[in-house]
C-alpha cells in the first residue's frame, strides 16, 4: 500500500487518525496527574511526552486544540504550574486508557478509573501512587503548533521518584523492570521488552559489521 497526502485527507476520520498515530511506532504512555485551583484532581493519559533536554532537565508533552473541547489538564496546569507525570505500568493499561473519557470537570479520574493518589510534602499535584516511575514537574512554557493548533507544554522536572532497581549505576533506566508499557495509535498497549544497550556511539569503536 502507498499512500499520498490527498490519500491521506481523503480517508475518514477515524481511520486517519488511527493510521497516522500508529506510523511513528512506539510511543511513551504516560498518566499526567494535575489539581484544579478548587482541589479536584485530574489524571489523563498521554502518549506525547518527550525528553527536550537533561540540564535542565525538560520534558515536553502535545496538547490537542483547546477550541472543541474541555481540557482539564491544560487548565489545571495554567491554575497551578504544577503537573506530575507518571509511567503507565502493565496491570493498569485498562483502567489508564479509560482516563481518556470526557468526564465533568467536577470529577476525578482517579476515583472513577480505580488509580490511587499520591502527594508529597510541598507539591500541590498528585503522583498515581502505584507507577513505578514518576516527575514532578514545574511548568515553564507554551509553544503554538499553528498548523493545527495544538501547543507543546513544556516542563522542568523538580522531583524524579523511581525504584533504585530500575537504574544502574550509570543511569540507564530499564523500562522492562519498571513494567513501563509502551502504546501504538491511540488504543494498543505493549509490553516492553529490553533486547540490548550499546556505548555511546564513536565512529573510532565501530564494532566489525
Ligand atoms: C493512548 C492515548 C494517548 C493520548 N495522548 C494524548 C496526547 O498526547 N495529547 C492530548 O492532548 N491528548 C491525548 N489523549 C487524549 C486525552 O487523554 C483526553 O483528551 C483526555 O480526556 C484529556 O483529559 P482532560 O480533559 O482531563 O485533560 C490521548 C488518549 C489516549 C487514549
């Protein structure tokens, strides 16, 4: 199959957009946690965090336009400048895509989905209690995606919570034995796997291929 842009366009809505979030493979599936200024809290999926940088050390996630609907993680954020987010692990892959529901700005996700909260001392938003892997972040900045209207948020991490065994000593986190998941499109979830890691790449060290 080949298919060009008018291709593209001219496929229904649902099939493009389940076709066009599957292409770039494998994505991150995170649950961002978040507090309104009346302290309901909020925990919806994202599969768009991305590492922009480590010092310092910034994470960016994509959020959809906010003229068709609600977003409450957005609003929160705006409100609070505090936002956590958080590893989907294997037993909650069900019950972390089901946050992606439009429920009323009144409720919490957390109640409703089965997901536990978490604080900790001196940070307003919630952690889920049960990722293995969690950030709280500080919120920096909003870049405008004009072709579509969605906006990149970008955030610094102030707090990093993970078990010592999923890191080594040279700071490789292994996803595997933090039963982090992976997700393709907007509704398949994986399991990961780790098959190799390999030196920094020099191309004086290039192994014999
Ligand atoms: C697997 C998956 C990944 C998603 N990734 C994103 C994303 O990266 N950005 C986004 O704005 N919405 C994403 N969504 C949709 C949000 O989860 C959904 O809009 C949610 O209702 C937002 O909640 P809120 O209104 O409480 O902020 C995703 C949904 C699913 C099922």
């Amino acid at each position: 199959m080949r298919l060009s842009s008018n291709d593209i366009k001219n496929l229904s809505k649902v099939k493009r957009l389940n076709l066009i979030n599957g292409v770039t493979g494998i994505k991150s599936a995170n649950l961002i946690g978040t507090v309104s200024r009346d302290g309901v809290t909020n925990v919806s999926i994202f599969s768009s965090v991305t590492h922009l940088g480590s010092d310092p050390a910034l994470l960016g996630f994509v959020l959809r336009p906010t003229k068709e609907a609600r977003r409450d993680t957005y609003t929160n954020i705006l409100e609070t400048e505090e936002y956590t987010i958080n590893h989907v692990f294997r037993s909650a892959t069900q019950r972390a895509h089901y946050t992606s529901a439009k429920f009323a700005a009144s409720e919490s996700e957390f109640e409703l989905c089965g997901l536990k909260e978490q604080f900790i001392p001196g940070f307003k938003a919630p952690f889920v209690r049960d990722s293995k892997i969690k950030m709280g972040m500080r919120f920096i900045e909003i870049l405008d995606i004009k072709r579509n209207s969605t906006r990149l948020i970008v955030g610094e991490i102030q707090h990093l919570i993970l078990p010592d065994k999923v890191i080594d000593a040279g700071g490789l986190v292994n996803l595997e034995i933090a039963e982090s998941v992976g997700v393709g499109g907007l509704n398949s979830y994986y399991a990961l796997e780790h098959l190799a890691s390999y030196p920094y790449a020099k191309t004086d060290e290039l192994p014999n291929f």
